[in-house]
C-alpha cells in the first residue's frame, strides 16, 4: 500500500481506498481500477494523497476484505446524512430509522470480524461528520463484539456511534472546517457539541434515547479526569462510552481534516497508547488494536532486515505482521528475496514507514516492484 499525492497518480492503479462525496456516493471505490477522469476529480477536490496498493499500473493488486461491504457503507453515510438533516430542518428525530442502518454495520462486522481495519476512507472536509459518525459506529461495532456483548447490546452500541456527533450541528460550519488552529473561543464552542447532543437525544421518546444521550454526552471524557465536558473519571464513564471515544479519536486521527493530513495507523496506535496516558481504557484500547492493521498489507517498511513489503497481517498479531524483504539495508534489491515472520523477531524489528519522498526514488534506483510479492504463496 503506496501513498502517492494526487499528482503522481496514473491511470490503472489500484485504489486502497474509498474517497466519499457528501452524500456517501462513491466518488472512487476500494479496489477500483484508477481512471484519469478519477485523478482530474480528485485533483479538483484538493486531496492531498490516495493510497493504492502499486505504483506500478501495470500490476493490479486487489486489498485485502474490508469489515464493511461498499453497499452497507454508502448507505449508511447516506442515512447518517439524511438524518442529520432532518433533524436541522424539522428540530425532530426518530432514531429508530437509523436501525437498520445499524443492523446492517453489525451483520457485516460479524460476519467479516477475521478481516482487519486495513484503512480509513477519505471525506469530503465540508462533510466529514457523516462519514466519521458511520465509522465510529463500525470500529465501535468491532470493539464491542470482542467484548462479547449481547445483540441488544451491540446494536444500541452502533445506534450511539452513528449519534455521538449529533451536537456538532449546533456548531457554525466556518469552525468546522476551519483550515487553521482554532482560537480559544472557538474551541469553546467546538466543547459544546457533546452537551448540546445529549440534550437533543435525552429529550426523544425512544427507550434507548437515555443510552444515545450518555454516549453522546460522554465520548469526549477521559478516564482521569481530563476530558469534557464534565471531566468525569474512571467508572463514572459508561463502558459503551469508553469504547466509541477510542473509536472516535481512532478514525479522526486517520483522517485527513481541513487542518492536517491522516495519520497513518501505526502513528495513530502511538499517539493512543504511547502520547494519551490517561485518557482510554487500557484493556479496551490493546483489544482494539488487536482489529486494526498497524502496517496494511503492501506497506513498504524499513527494517533492521532491509526493506520490506507487508504481505500479511493477522487477527491479535498487529505489530508483527508477514513480510517479504526484497531491499538490502544499502539499498540494493536482493537477488533472492524472502519472506519472514516478525513475530519471531524483536520487537523494534520494524524502523519506519516509507513515504513517498523516500520509496519512489527507492523503488527506482531498485528497479523493482515490491507489490508484486503480495501474490506470492
């Protein structure tokens, strides 16, 4: 998995992700062959990078299964978007319309829960609530099935994910979106959505309405008493609350936003569990990321081996996936590369991630194409 900013693009790529309209249309899908009118659209849109899986277009690579089929995934941000809506025109809100909405992410994460978190999607910035709300509910829909919760349980879960960020319409766009670091004041008002959701949630008639106002009003708590807005501590927070803010900073980490660039999802297990103490729980956090593809297939690493491509990342086993060295640490190709399983290695086997600036011109003084050793068996 190469990523390439939108210049460097060529047509027949393999995408590694989705890129979403605000509707939840699919402007490009996973594992969609990239054509130029997709390149001169996303260029028009001032995407910073897309990830795909080669750089070479010529060696169409499919990604690896994602938990969420493409269909559950545009209808619900379609129904997160519809309702989110609804609810600025009329002031009114039936959250039960968004159940099978989350039936639907549940079946899928179920059904697909040996498949990892490989990827973030990409959202339009003027958008991103919808998209991120969806998100949420399907790594919190994960989470909460690897705590073995009841069906009940998950799908009210799910519900408070797709409604955690109900109170940010209360919050002016021009904030939202803003490109620059916020001033105090605004960040004051950016505090305000959890309380201003819990109101809005607390006064429906649905049973469950009680449970989506304490997820709502509680997702931005930290367990030491650092978070907002009621700085609550340990136990005073609810478990389904606990489990939707590390899915929720999770996916905002690894989004690109108006004012920074995605996170790559082994920086975003850094920052979470390495730069936050305090602020998670810590048995759910080493659960979650359990799920969640630290180096995604076709990640192009720098190891104390040479370099190396990921050929394969196993449930429970994250930090250590499968690789195929085919670099020499001088930066020569191998004759014979080989493949090796990191978790019979030390730890700090892995030295970094290659980014663009380093692996094209790498990968050209090589002669090679690293993503053709994904197909090997």
């Amino acid at each position: 998995m190469i990523h390439l900013l939108i210049k460097d693009l060529r047509p027949g790529m393999v995408a590694a992700q989705s890129v979403y309209d605000e509707k939840g249309e699919a402007i490009l899908s996973r594992g969609m062959p990239i054509a130029q009118e997709h390149i001169d659209r996303l260029m028009k849109m001032n995407l910073p990078e897309l990830s795909v899986m080669s750089a070479n277009p010529g060696n169409p690579i499919s990604p690896p299964a994602d938990v969420l089929e493409e269909t559950t995934r545009t209808d619900a941000i379609r129904h997160v978007y519809d309702t989110f809506h609804e609810l600025e025109d009329t002031g009114e809100l039936d959250p039960t319309v968004l159940a099978p909405t989350a039936e639907s992410i549940l079946t899928n994460a179920l059904e697909n829960r040996e498949n990892l978190v490989q990827l973030t999607d990409i959202r339009l910035h003027d958008n991103y609530t919808f998209g991120h709300s969806v998100n949420v509910a399907v790594l919190s829909a994960i989470l909460g099935s690897l705590c073995n919760l009841s069906g009940t349980d998950l799908i009210n879960l799910v519900m408070g994910g797709l409604l955690h960020d109900i109170g940010k319409l209360i919050i002016p766009a021009d904030i939202l979106t803003k490109p620059e670091h916020l001033s105090d004041r605004e960040f004051y008002i950016i505090q305000m959505h959890p309380e201003a959701g819990r109101k809005k949630l607390r006064t429906l008639s649905s049973p469950i309405a009680p449970l989506l106002a304490t997820i709502a009003g509680q997702h931005h708590e930290h367990l030491d008493g650092r978070g907002y807005p009621d700085h609550l501590v340990g136990d005073q927070i609810h478990p389904f609350s606990r489990i939707v803010a590390i899915a929720d900073v999770y996916d905002a980490l690894t989004s690109a936003r108006a004012y920074k660039p995605a996170y790559r999802p082994h920086t975003a297990y850094r920052i979470m569990t390495k730069c936050s103490p305090g602020q998670f729980d810590e048995e759910l956090l080493q659960l979650f990321f359990e799920s969640v593809a630290l180096y995604p297939v076709g990640t192009v690493l720098k190891t104390t081996l040479g370099y190396a491509i990921v050929k394969k990342v196993e449930l429970g086993h994250t930090l250590t996936p499968t690789i195929c060295v085919f670099g020499g640490l001088n930066g020569s190709a191998l004759d014979q590369p080989y493949t090796v399983d990191l978790r019979e290695h030390p730890p700090d086997t892995i030295s970094s991630v290659l980014e663009e600036m380093e692996l094209i011109p790498l990968l050209f003084r090589m002669r090679v194409d690293p993503s053709k050793f994904l197909q090997d068996e």
